[in-house]
C-alpha cells in the first residue's frame, strides 16, 4: 500500500473507531497532534487506537511507551506501520 | 581517588549506556547493573523483583479516585533485586538542597553514575502535556556540562539535557511521597551471582503475594473484588462517575509506565528468559499463558475505554467488563499455580 493511501486509510479509521463524526479526513493534517486539544483525544482514546492499528494492519503495540511517540501524528503512524510490516 | 573541584565547575560524562525501558525502576536498575557489569533485562529486573501484584484499594484515593495498583509499592523492586543478587547500593538522603547538589557533582566527578529520585513535574525535559505529580520517579545522572547535567531517563528514547535548577527542584519537589533528594549509587556488584536461587525466590513471592494474600483486595482475591464492585458502579455512582472510575484503572493498567497490560507482558518476557537460565521449557509455555492473560486485561481495557467514552455497544457493558476480570483471574490463579510447583525449592 503506498504511504498516501496507508494514511487516507488511519484518517478514515481514526474518524469512525474514535467517533470524530463532525471532522472529515481533509481536516487531519499529515503533522497534526493526534491527541491534545484540535480533535479531543486523550489516552483512553489510545487504547482503541492501539486495538485498531492491530485489527486493521496487524501491527501490534504492545507497550504504550513504545507506542507514545507512534501515536504522535499520522505522518509518525504511517512509519511506525511501514516499518513493523517490512520488518 | 576522589577529585576536588570547585562548585558548579565541573565537566564530566561518564560513558553509560542508555536503554529505554517502560518502567523508570526497573529501567534505571538495569542500566545502572548493566554499567557495573551485571548485564541484565528490565524484564528479569521485573522478575527478580517480585513486581508482579495486583491490588484494588478504594479506600485510597489517587486524583480523588480509587488506586489499582499492577506491581508492587515503588521502591521495592529495586530493594528486592539488590538484595537477591547481593548488590551494594548506597543510599544518601538531604534536607539542605545545595548538599545535595554538591554531594551529587563529587560523585560525577569520581565517575560514578548516580541514580535520583525526583518529581517528574519538574523535569524540564519532559514536554509540558506528559508533565504530571509523580515524586517517585528515576533517573540515572551521568555527566554535567557547565550548569546542566546528562541524564538517562529511562522512559525516554535518548538521554536528556536537565538545567541545575530543574533538577534541583525535582530532586526536592513537594507534595505526596516528596523525594527529598534521595540519590543512590552502586557500591559493588558481585563477581558471580546465582541467578537461579533469585529466580526462584522472586517467583515463589510473586505466586504467594497473589494466591494467598490474607486481605479480599490483593492479588487474584482483589480481581475478584473489584469484578464484584464494578458491577455496580453504575447503578451506585451513575455513568459519569463509574467512567471515571474505569478511566483510572485503563489509565494505570495501560499507561503508567507498565509495559502493557499491567505489567503482564514485562512478566511474560521475564519467565521467556527464565526458561534457559533454569534450564526448564515449562517456563516459555508459561510465558505465552502470561501473554495471552496480558492480552484479556488488553480486552479489558479495550472496552472499557469504549464505555468511557461512549462508544461501547450494548453488549459491552459492566456486567461484561466484570466477566472479562474474573476470567483473568481464573487464568492468574492457574498458571500462578502450574508456576510455583515447577519453580524449584531455594
């Protein structure tokens, strides 16, 4: 999958799985903070995107410390995803 | 030899390796270990430190909510580890925070690394929305540079930069649990040391702590208890506060520096690297059991981070949630069991 559509596909699941219904995928920049004031999210949102990046690519995180600076955007989501596939 | 120098003047770094770990304990006691030529994982730290636990105390209140607690009270593992492989740790505490400061260069400037008690809030390196109370954290300080030391904290992916009056402030920040300057350095480590007997004592206290405590809100008893409990939440605090409630336990199951799942998977790569030490392939069987519990508490925390915020069908409910517990339980209390018959007699 290119890197375009990888991160088309986290906007469009962040959006349903974490219930964003009045924000549209344009509206997530690539560099966005993921969690903080712009979208509402907070850690318990985390776990879910944890449970979601597992279901929808296979990618498991374990840890939270090691999951934290993945989370942070979905440019730092996208190279987290890439590179635990192509390991 | 001790070297003198003046205030403030010193420039040192100590080549110490820095390791990211998920928790600051244990992750600071393997560096530290490490440093002193005892290689050893944060995960046999972990281990070796009987940390495994699980605790619901509603009569304590943290943030105003009732405390759950996944590993044993701070502090204890590292007094564990220290003592079950006969390392020598001094410890040095101070009311008067210049000494502190000062004893701390001296040490620097006699190359030894030192680890800190500090309060995480006062940290200057950690990013403002990762800032929270915490006196309780660990750090390793292994160099300064004009007015600001090198650290190795290990919940960080690099060592970190900290001004003097940072640390000074973190090292005798206020509020619950103050550290007043607490700072400790290894003395010695011995030439060999028997990993096996320390094993075995840490797993036997891990399995006595957790299937026979003598109190309701400890161990596989205390899961239980607050299965029991958080089947009422709703009906006895109304949603809104129950989901607060839930929020506390994700948040110290998940977040908390616990390596996921309340420490379960840090425990379940601890019994992985026990198999060869105890030459015994029972123990990676128990691994992969550990790693299958960790991943209940995951669903656990799954769902009720969907009842906190809403997003839950009708089928995840309380009564479910209560279900997913008790069932953690059960396999705690099997595989704790299958792990003390085969973990030797010391």
């Amino acid at each position: 999958m290119l890197n375009t559509e990888l991160k088309e596909k986290i906007k469009k699941i962040i959006i349903s799985e974490l219930n964003l219904f009045d924000i549209d995928p344009l509206d997530i920049g690539d560099d966005d903070p993921l969690f903080g004031d712009k979208f509402g999210l907070d850690s318990i949102d985390a776990v879910e995107l944890v449970f979601q990046v597992k279901h929808h690519f296979g990618v498991e995180i374990k840890d939270m410390n090691e999951g934290r600076p993945a989370l942070q955007s979905v440019n730092t989501l996208t190279a987290y995803i890439t590179k635990r596939l192509s390991t | 030899m001790i070297r003198h120098f003046m205030k403030m003047n010193i420039e040192v770094q100590i080549p110490f390796e820095h390791h990211q770990s998920a928790h600051c304990e244990t992750g600071v006691i393997s560096n530290l270990l490490s440093h002193h030529g005892l290689p050893i994982s944060e995960a046999m730290v972990f281990g070796i430190g009987s940390g495994l636990f699980f605790g619901y105390f509603p009569f304590i209140r943290l943030n105003h909510l009732p405390l759950s607690a996944f590993r044993i009270s701070t502090g204890g593992i590292m007094k564990r580890v220290c003592k079950r492989l006969q390392v020598r740790v001094k410890w040095e505490k101070f009311r008067n925070h210049q000494k502190a400061m000062d004893v701390l260069d001296q040490r620097l400037a006699q190359q030894i690394p030192v680890g800190c008690r500090t309060g995480a809030f006062w940290l200057s390196y950690f990013p403002r929305r990762l800032r929270f109370h915490f006196n309780m954290h660990n750090l390793v300080v292994f160099g300064k540079k004009g007015s600001d030391y090198l650290i190795s904290d290990p919940v960080f992916p690099d060592p970190v930069v900290c001004s003097e009056s940072s640390l000074r402030k973190a090292r005798f920040a206020k509020g619950s649990m103050p550290p007043k300057g607490k700072m400790y350095h290894i003395e010695s480590v011995p030439d060999q040391v028997d990993l096996p007997k320390a094993i075995s004592m840490s797993v036997k206290e891990v399995c006595r702590n957790m299937l026979k405590a003598p109190i309701p809100f400890i161990g596989v008893k205390g899961i239980r208890y607050l299965a029991k409990k958080m089947e009422k939440w709703p009906e006895k605090l109304g949603e809104e506060k129950a989901s607060l409630y839930l929020g506390q336990i994700i948040r110290m199951q998940e977040e908390i520096g616990t390596g996921g799942a309340g420490f379960r998977f840090i425990y379940a790569a601890f019994l992985q690297e026990v198999a060869p030490i105890l030459n015994d392939y029972r123990f990676l069987e128990l691994s992969l059991r550990m790693t299958e519990i960790g991943d209940h508490w995951r669903a656990f925390a799954l769902m009720a981070s969907r009842n906190c915020k809403k997003r839950a069908s009708k089928t995840e409910n309380y009564l479910e949630m209560a279900d997913i517990l008790r069932h953690c339980a059960e396999c705690e209390a099997k595989l704790l069991n299958d792990l003390s018959a085969i973990t030797p007699d010391t």
